[in-house]
C-alpha cells in the first residue's frame, strides 16, 4: 500500500541582481508505503541513520582484511605496507575456509553453488534486513578489530610465553622493506583494492530515510576507517608476523593464513587459527553482502538511465532489485577459476584488477566533483549552498585527479621485468581499455554530447 500527498516547498535559485532569492513550488510527496518509507524509483528508502553510519564504516571489513593484507607483508614488508597504506571474492571465502574443511572433504565448486544460493536469500529480503545485518555485523566486526590489536600488544610483549617480540620483525630479515620500490608498488594496487568500496556511502543514500543528514555524517567518518581499520591493521599485522611466512598470501600459495593467525601461533597461541577465522567468516558474510548490494544498486541504477538493459530496472514489491542482484552474484562464480591455477595467483589478478579499477572511479568521481563546480560557479550558484561540500580548494581536486591517474599508469611497472609476465599485465591494465570502450561506445550508441 502506498500514498502521496500534495504540499510545497521553498528552493533558493540562482541570484538575481546579486540577491538571493527563492521560488515555491508545488510538488507531490514521495510516495510511501504503509510502513513511512519512501518508495523512490521502485527503491525503498528504509536505512536508518545509525545503520548507515555502521554500513559507512563498516561495510568493506571483509575476510581480505585479515589475511589479504599478508600479501603485502610478503611483498613489501611491514613499513612498506603501513606506508602504502597511508599514502593511498569468493575466491578469498574458499581460501580461508580449506583451513578447516580441505578440498577433499569439500569440494571448492560445492562452495560456490552454496554461497550462491546462500547470498541471494540474504539480499533479496529487503533493505530493511539488509541494514539491520550490516549494523550488527559492523558492530561486531569493530570490536573484533580492536580486540585483535589488544591481544596483538599481549602477542608482542610475550603473554603467550614464546618471549618478547618487540620490533624484532621490522628489521633484517624480516624488515621493515622488502623488496624495494618493486614491493612499495603491489603495496598501492592492494591498497586500492582495499580502499575500495569508501563509495558505498553515496550508492547507499539512495536507499537512506534522510540523506541530507546521513551522507554528510558517514563521509567525514571514512577518515577515521581508513586510520582505525587498514593503518591500524598494518601496523599491527607488521609488528606480530613476519615478512618470510610461507603461510601468507603470495602467487604461489594455494592456502593462506591470516598474519593475525600466523603471529599469535609463533607467540605461543596454538589454537588461535579457529579463534582468527571464526571472525573472518562473519566478516566475510557482512563483506559479500555489502558488495552485492554496491554491485545490485550501481547496476540497478545504470538500467535506469538506459545505461544497462531493462531487466535489472525491475524491482519486487518489497523495493528489492532482484534480477540486478542475482546477475550481481553470479560473477562470484569467476573464483572457479582457482581449479586451474593457485588460489594466491587469483588473489593477485583480483586485486590487481580492482585496484586499477578503483583509480579510474577515483580519477572519474574528482573530475565529476571539478564539473560540478565549474558548472556552479558559471552560474553564480554559491557551492556551500549544497547539503554537502567536499572541503578544501579546487587545486587540491586537480591534485587528486592526476595522482591517480599517474597511479593507475604506474601500478603494474613490476609486469614488464624480464621475464615479462602477461598474466599479470592483463590484470592489471585491462581496466583502462575496458573502460574506455564502455564510455565511448556509449556515447556513439546513444549520439550524446559532452
């Protein structure tokens, strides 16, 4: 059941003889069901604000977290991947899990059909459900975090009864960089691939009971994700494991360990594997969760504006754009792809991809940030008028757009050493054409302007 009701509201328009000035307008109410929520575009707006607030926080803590972030250990070292941290899928479930339950009791393909099925049941109930889990989810994986950083400082001291660490792993051999400039730079596509996903605030506004409140408050609170989550992961996954484990993630690796499990077993804690990956498998939900909502709505919402077929337009009548959902879950059937090659060698072709993905969203939202202002100001329209600002100078958002574009140039360097590995060239920059392909196939398609 829904309704609308007539009422009117006030709008500033541009100045006229340099006043300010408004305009009342008529206009319908959303329509709302019979719960209060808005029904925008087939979307139900039903995320609370605290809901959205966790999902800004929280959302993209996933199973990678806690043991992709070895990758970069293994690469770089634990300065070099603190400071490339600081400066900037399914695959990753089946890699964890086989720490339990081996391929020969378990299939992987077994895995995929079950997360399958598993992921469309949980998105498709509703945005609703789908706040109050991520809430919950997000809670509980911010207390783990800071309960891992606590037992990592009882771990360094020697609690655990294998003696004090200290920073014995930041120098040689183990630290605190490794393999040069050539570590530094995996060290960047990972942690794009990481930082990843910070976009979600403004593809979960859509689906927001009050945006102009909620956006705001979620994107000055990325700040503190980024130093409480990945710097804070980095450094104290650095100061417990060392560099030279086989057991974390690398191309040749077929199984991995999270540096949490790794660092408190050689501290004296044994069993601390099922306690570590407990938690990854609750941050794994949340995380797979969260990325087929970003994946569902983002598609959902192309469809719209005739940018994507039809089909994943269509919504049920709980506001749920399952066709985009279902589509959105099948691509996690590519991790199937670790039957013929390492899981450690998918690992890395992953994150390469998304991460030279994530410096073209980066470079392409700035430089929609720059159109919009010039489009602002050629029209005398003053830009603190809008619900929200990004704060600082134009130059800083010139700044950021080319770095990312001299990143995304620069991050695959290490592809064309002798021998010249085309795996992983591919990965890394098959993005770029890709991209360009889409924006100007699209625009010769449908003969639009600049």
């Amino acid at each position: 059941m829904v309704t609308r009701s007539d009422s009117s509201i006030e709008v500033p328009v541009s100045p006229k003889n340099g006043t300010t000035v408004t305009e009342t307008h008529e206009y319908d109410d959303p329509i709302r069901d019979i719960s209060g929520d808005v029904i925008d575009d087939g979307l139900r707006r039903g995320l609370k604000g605290r809901q959205f607030m966790i999902i800004a926080l929280g959302s993209i803590i996933g199973p990678g977290c806690f043991y992709g972030l070895g990758c970069g250990i293994y690469e770089a070292g634990p300065l070099g991947l603190l400071i490339g941290f600081s400066v900037v899928d399914w695959n990753n479930a089946t890699v964890f899990l086989q720490f339990w339950i081996p391929d020969t009791k378990f299939p992987t393909w077994a895995w995929y059909i079950l997360f399958f099925v598993f992921f469309n049941i949980l998105t498709t109930l509703g945005v609703n459900f789908y706040g109050e889990t991520e809430y919950y989810f997000g809670m509980f994986k911010f207390l783990s975090l800071i309960v891992l950083f606590f037992i990592c400082i009882l771990a360094d001291v020697g609690a655990f009864g294998n003696g004090y660490i200290g920073f014995r792993y930041w120098t040689p051999p183990y630290g605190p960089i490794q393999n040069g400039i050539n570590g530094f730079g995996q060290v960047f596509v990972l942690a794009a691939a990481y930082y990843v996903g910070t976009e979600i605030v403004s593809v979960a506004a859509g689906e927001s009971k009050n945006p102009q409140r909620d956006v705001p408050r979620a994107t000055k609170s990325i700040l503190y994700r980024i130093l409480i989550v990945f710097i804070g992961m980095s450094f104290f996954q650095g100061l417990i494991c060392p560099s030279t484990s086989e057991n974390l993630v690398h191309p040749d690796s077929k199984i991995a360990s999270s540096p949490f499990t790794i660092g408190f077993t050689l501290a004296g804690w044994k069993s601390s594997g099922h306690f570590v990956n407990a938690i990854i498998l609750i941050a794994f939900v949340s995380a797979a969760n969260g990325v087929v909502y970003i994946q569902s709505r983002t598609l959902y919402s192309l469809a719209l504006k005739r940018k994507a077929p039809s089909l994943f337009a269509i919504t049920s009548t709980r506001g749920v754009p399952y066709p985009a959902i279902i589509f959105s879950n099948m691509w996690g059937f590519l991790g199937l792809m670790s039957l013929t090659t390492t899981a450690g060698s998918l690992f890395s072709y992953f994150t390469s991809f998304g991460g030279t993905a994530a410096y073209i969203a980066w470079a392409t939202i700035t430089f929609v940030q720059l159109r919009v202002r010039a489009a602002a100001k050629k029209q005398n329209i003053d830009i603190q008028t809008f619900p929200f600002t990004a704060p600082g100078h134009t130059l800083i958002y010139w700044g950021n757009f080319f770095f990312n574009i001299f990143l995304l140039l620069i991050q695959g360097f290490t592809v064309f050493e002798t021998p010249f590995n085309y795996q992983s060239f591919i990965a890394s920059y098959i993005s770029i054409p890709v991209f360009f392909a889409l924006f100007f196939g699209y625009k010769w398609w449908f003969k639009t302007k600049w």
